[in-house]
C-alpha cells in the first residue's frame, strides 16, 4: 500500500512518470522505500529546501500510522 502511494504522488508530480521506480525494503520494525526518478525530475521531488520531500514523508507517515510500523522514504539519485 505504501509503495503505490509514494508511485501515485510521486508520478503526479514528474515529468516523465515512467521512470519512477519504488524498491521496498522490509525490515523487523521499519520498511524503506527507496524512490528513483529521472535525473531532471529530482529538484521536483525534492523542492524547495525540501518542502515537497517532507511533504510526502508527512502523508506517508499518517498512512502507516495504524500499522505501527516504522516506514522511510529514501530518494535516490
């Protein structure tokens, strides 16, 4: 669920919304999403001073509230 979350927003907000990839990494208590997108697309993923990133980190983390789990949003480049 969180996973085609962080798709939907992210592809919303790009330029080229095929190149956005999703890995998911389970752990005991945590679960990190690794996010990729287009090298020209990062700065709107990102925004200003962050704005976005942590707007989505925000949402993610109401939406996983109730499962107790622990969920991070890496972008790479």
């Amino acid at each position: 669920m969180e996973k085609d979350l962080v798709e939907y927003i992210v592809k919303s907000l790009v330029d080229d919304p095929g190149a956005v990839v999703v890995n998911v990494v389970e752990g005991e208590k945590s679960t990190i999403l690794e996010l990729k997108v287009a090298t020209d697309d990062i700065g709107k993923v990102i925004g200003k001073h962050g704005r976005i990133a942590k707007a989505i980190r925000t949402v993610l983390l109401a939406a996983t509230a109730k499962s107790g789990k622990h969920t991070v949003l890496e972008i790479l480049d």
